[in-house]
C-alpha cells in the first residue's frame, strides 16, 4: 500500500518539512458584497526551501514507539513571547469541538518547568492497514493540562483514541473502539478526576480516565443486529447545569432491515459520572454536527445542524425544541456562537452561503456569499477591537468578516479546498490563523491584514486519490506553554504533527523582512551571476568564430 507521495523514511534520515515564510499582502478574491483589491499567492507545492537553523520547526526528543524526532536542535528559542489569548490556569477543560462555543481551538498553559519545547512527530503503530479511502485520518485533537503535564487527545481511524504528550510528542495511552473515531473528544473534571469523553463509529459512546485511559463508563445507542452499520458521534458537549456535568452526544446510526429501515439522528444527554441517560431529542434522519452551547437570556441552550440543512436550538436542561431554521443546502460544518448579550450563531453551507442566527429566535442576521461550499466551522477571535470570523471554503480561499455585520475584511487564496476549521492562536503578542488546505499545506495568516505568515506541508494523503467532499479532515489547534506557541496538527498522511511558531514567522510579523527577503535577495544574485556567465559564455563563442574564420 503507498504511503503517499511525500511519505518519509524514519530513522536517523528523518528530518522534519521546513517551513517557509512569504507574503506581504492580503489575498482576498472579493466574495460577498464588499471586494477588496487582492493579490494571489501560489504555494509551492514541489520546491521547500531549506532554513537556515533560526528557522528550522523542531528539536529532537527522546524517541519511543510510534514517535519520530527531528535530528538537529533549533538555534534560537522563543522564550518570551506575550500571553496568550486565555489566561493560564492550573486546569482548564476541553468542553466541545472546538474548546470553545467561539471555536477559536486554543489553550494557553504555564508550567513549573520552563524548557525549551521540540517539534514532534507522532505516527501510530500500523498507520496505514486497515485505512479506508475517503474516511477521516485522524480528528482533530483536544488540550487539557493534568498536573504539569500536557496531553493532546486524537482520535484515530485506526479504532484508537491516543493520548499523547504535548511536551515531547510521547504516547501516555491509547483506548481501543470498536470502530473509527473521527471527532474531537471533550475533556472535563468529573466527581473529582480528569476524565475524556468521546463517540466511535461502532455507535458507543465512552468515558475514560484522562490519566490512564482506564473505562469509566460505555454506552451503546443502538443495540447490535446483522442488519445494522457503522454510526458517527460527533464530538461532545460538557455543560454544568446545576451543579451536575451532563455530556451530549449528537449520532447518527442506520439499520438495513427491510422489516424495520432507520436511519436516526439524534442528540442524547448522559449524567457525565454514570453515563445513565437523561433526555433523548430526536432530530430526524439526518447526520448531525457537533452541538455547541449558548446563554440566551439566562438559560442555556445548545445549537446543533444537521445534514439536511436544519439549525436545531434546544433548552439544554431538557432537550425541549425552542427554534429551527432551515437553510439553503446541506450543512456539514458545526456551528458557533459569537459572545454578547445578543449571541449570533455562525454556520456555512453546501449552497455556498454563510449565515448569521439570532440564537434568541433563529432569525438571520446577515449571510455571506462565499461561492461554493462551506464545510469550515467558523472561529471568531477579537481582532483591532472588532470580533471577526474565520472560515473556510471550497472556493479554496479563507474568509475573514465582521461578525456582528458579515462585511468582508479580506480572503487568503490557496490551491485546494479550505475543509479546515481554523484555530486562531498568537505569536509576538498579535493574532494569527492557523488552517490547512487541499494542497497539502498549512498556513498561518496575520489575523489583521490576512497577510501570510508562513506555511509548510506536512505531508500528502495517506491514499492516492481522494473525493471533494468526501471527507472533513483534521484541523490545527494552538497551545501555549510558558510562552512558547505551538500548532499541533493531525494530519491526513496519517501523522500527528507538532510545530513550533518559527524565528520566521515571528520576523515576518516584527516588520523583518529575515527569510522571506533573504531568499528574494539570493534569488536575485543567482540571477545576476547566470546572466553574467552566459554573456561570457556567447562573447567566448564570438571569439572563437572569429578565429576560425
């Protein structure tokens, strides 16, 4: 079976994908109702220039199973770089998609130890048996610090779910399923101990400790039968009413009896201690998305999509149906809320729109015409005093509009569809945008200009062909640690990848011009001495005619 076309040898001929920093200028394509000038910048897929040692993404770490280090040491360390944009905390949960109804995907954490953090490779034993084209990789991975240690939690198709040391890219455990598990597991305290909750393909929904991956509870939804297939669970919601954590799980499951057809999606809520069921609300045959939660007028509610286009609003103490709102094409993104005493619930659609909800009534507020599908869940990020969302389309581009207002601010051109839910993180005290793309890529944008910061390519797709729209890939989320950012990715060549926020990228958004000029600057000298060489070259020619004749 092939690896992919990037696929790297490991042992001591490994190193880690360079990075590449480049960009002055935001490239938006003038989507919505507002176009702005653009230029577009094409990555280069074929060429990765190599950095000098100030550049370069990782350190080595101490090698075990699974785990594959970069050989060589970084020069330079960033040690002091501002705060982050949450405030550190002994423990913070993970208690959804993506760590936050906001979906911004990051965590800032402060540690006794204050050591230099590597890059890290992470690849699961037997990453490529057993793969099936067209499904996710691995999902996209939750943070939680337990003690002074910090566990990233993925995942995987391989029917695992690892959890794995942010600090040196080591395995703690893995739980096996029955099935794939392709959404991000939610991480909470409950009854006093850490504890990770996640769904599986095999239609269970499970609760193990976060230290030791030790059961806690499992809970089928559908009860085994020949006739039945394989479900999807989307990632949990943890809420705390009254005092009592509840998990929500939205599944989708099927049975192929001609006696008794079903196909059933639904949003269920466990005691999160016993895993005993709560309240059960039918959401019709339709796939769901990952719920979110919202204050509205003192009460909370939880927000969920579905497939067939449908935005579900439910009291999350009872599941009772407060609103539904229909919209134009199918829905595979989870939505988001935006802060405020009026909380607007941001969602995009297979019609190519992105729509703005009042979580109070499901009125729309306003939509963007991003001209083809939108399968990104947005992330909202204060920036320069304003809230602004991030999302991605099929129209291969990353969008960047008010959120209080849908008015464009800029778009980020790549070559291949932008399935990725961004993570809005910081480096040298500004806001950046991490997302991946089609092309194999990863990019980080300055979150104000939409200018690129820098970008790699983590690898290609672990098969050799794959289907637009088939899959929703993994997306990056941002970590701090002691002051040092650190974008962990999961990627589709079936490898957790762990980078550091390079010297590049922090010289690119100091106003340096470092790398990017440099290389412009030895492109130009280049130039010049092959120019020089072939003058010489023809006047040694002309000469030598001249003799001849």
């Amino acid at each position: 079976m092939r690896r992919g076309a990037d696929a790297r040898p490991v042992g001591r001929g490994f190193h880690a994908p360079p990075l590449r920093a480049s960009g002055e200028t935001p490239n938006p394509r003038g989507r919505g109702v507002e176009p702005a000038p653009y230029r577009r910048t094409t990555p280069d897929r074929l060429r990765q220039p190599v950095l000098p040692a100030e550049g370069r993404a990782g350190m080595p770490a101490p090698r075990t199973a699974g785990h594959r280090s970069p050989p060589y040491r970084t020069a330079l360390l960033l040690a002091s770089l501002p705060l982050a944009l949450a405030p550190a905390a002994a423990a913070q949960p993970w208690p959804c998609f993506r760590g936050a109804a906001d979906g911004g995907a990051w965590r800032s954490f402060a540690l006794p130890s204050a050591r230099a953090l590597p890059g890290w490779e992470f690849r699961p034993p037997g990453q490529v048996r057993g793969y099936v084209p067209g499904g996710s990789v691995w999902g996209s991975p939750s943070v939680a610090r337990l003690g002074n240690d910090v566990i990233a939690f993925a995942g995987s198709y391989d029917h695992n779910v690892y959890a794995i040391g942010v600090l040196d890219g080591r395995e703690r455990w893995r739980y096996a399923t029955g099935g794939p598990v392709t959404a991000t597991p939610a991480v909470a305290q409950v009854g006093g101990r850490w504890t990770v909750f996640f769904g599986s393909a095999d239609r269970t929904l499970y609760c193990v400790e976060a230290k030791t991956g030790r059961k806690v509870w499992a809970r089928q939804v559908l009860d085994w039968r020949q006739t039945v297939g394989r479900g999807t669970v989307a990632s949990p919601l943890l809420l705390t009413p009254g005092g009592r954590t509840v998990a929500l799980f939205a599944f989708w499951v099927y049975d192929q009896s001609p006696a008794r057809p079903l196909e059933r999606g639904a949003l269920r809520a466990c005691d999160a201690a016993t895993g005993n069921l709560l309240w059960q609300a039918e959401l019709g045959p339709s796939r769901p998305t990952s719920p979110v939660a919202a204050e509205v007028d003192g009460t909370t509610v939880v927000l969920v999509a579905t497939t067939d286009g449908n935005v579900h609003c439910l009291d999350a103490a009872t599941g009772r149906p407060r609103w539904k709102e229909t919209l134009q094409g199918s829905i595979e993104a989870s939505p988001a809320v935006t802060g405020g005493p009026d909380p607007l619930v941001l969602i995009g659609t297979r019609y190519g729109t992105f729509h703005a909800l009042h979580a109070r009534t499901g009125d729309e507020a306003w939509r963007y015409r991003a001209g083809q599908w939108v399968d990104s869940s947005a992330a909202v990020a204060t920036v320069g005093g304003r809230d602004v969302a991030f999302f991605g389309s099929h129209a291969q581009a990353l969008c960047a509009v008010e959120a209080g207002t849908g008015r464009p601010l800029w778009t980020f051109d790549t070559k291949g569809d932008v399935y990725s839910s961004p993570s809005v993180l910081r480096v040298a005290g500004r806001p950046v945008v991490a997302f991946t793309s089609g092309d194999d890529t990863l990019y980080l944008v300055d979150a104000a200009s939409g200018r690129e910061v820098w970008r790699t390519v983590p690898g290609r797709y672990l098969w050799e062909y794959r289907v637009i729209g088939d899959g929703i890939w993994a997306s990056p989320v941002g970590v701090e640690v002691n002051g040092t950012t650190l974008v962990l990715l999961p990627f589709y060549d079936g490898v957790f990848h762990c980078y550091r926020a390079d010297v590049a990228a922090v010289a690119r958004l100091a106003g340096n011009p470092g790398y990017g000029a440099a290389m412009v600057r030895r492109a130009l000298v280049a130039a010049v001495v092959a120019a020089a060489l072939a003058v010489a070259l023809v006047r040694r020619d002309r000469r030598r005619d001249e003799t001849i004749a």
